[in-house]
C-alpha cells in the first residue's frame, strides 16, 4: 500500500501553476487597498455561507461535513484562523480515523475469537 507520498508529489506539481498564477492575482488585487477590501469581503460572504449551508445540511443525507470543510478553506484563503482551524480539524478526522480502524480491528478479532470458541465447543460436545 502506498504511504501517499507520490499522490502529495503529482498534486503539488499541478498544484504548481494555479498556485502562481494566485500569487500574481492576489499582488494585482493587493496594490489596489478598494480591490483588497472588496476582495476580501466577497470571499469571506462566500466561505461563510458555503459553512451556513453546510451545517444546515449536516442532519440531512449528504456531504454536509464536507460542504463546511470547503467553506472553511475559502475562509481559510484569507484568514490564518480558518486556516489553523482547518488544519486542527484535518488531524483530529486523521485520529479518528486511525481509531476507528484499530476498533474495528479489535472487534473483528475478538468476533473470530468468539466464532471459533463457539465451534470448538459444538465439536467437542
């Protein structure tokens, strides 16, 4: 199984040109105090509703943990908060995870362990 290291490599290298071609938008936009204001106002109205319409859509059946992810990376193009936030969010879903895996490997274990007890028991009878 792959550690995702080359799925990282591949990703930046596209990542690349979009990532400079921002960097020359946000210095264009960053000259003009009007333009930045703008700028940022809009992104913050649109990652804020991106969330507002997220966590309306968490009980519902969809992404709605995902559709707040999204909005908290727009967010998160313009706030460092957002940004630590986002990346806090991504280790604890990492943790999980992690956990959640070992759990259902333990408990798959022990049902094995339980299933063949059982079978052991009914043969010796």
């Amino acid at each position: 199984m792959s550690d995702g290291g080359d799925d990282w490599e591949r990703a930046h290298r596209i990542g690349r040109p979009i990532g400079r071609f921002m960097e020359r938008w946000r210095t264009v936009i960053r000259k003009r105090p009007w333009l930045n204001i703008v700028y940022k106002t809009l992104i913050t109205i649109i990652g804020v509703a991106v969330v507002i319409i997220g966590v309306i859509l968490i009980p519902l059946p969809g992404p709605g943990w995902l559709i707040v992810f999204i909005g908290m990376t727009i967010l998160g193009s313009e706030y460092h908060w957002a940004r630590r936030f986002t990346s806090w969010l991504r280790m604890m879903l990492a943790r999980f995870w992690y956990w959640w895996r070992a759990w259902r490997r333990r408990r798959r274990t022990r049902k094995v362990a339980k299933q063949r007890a059982k079978r052991i028991a009914r043969e010796g009878l």
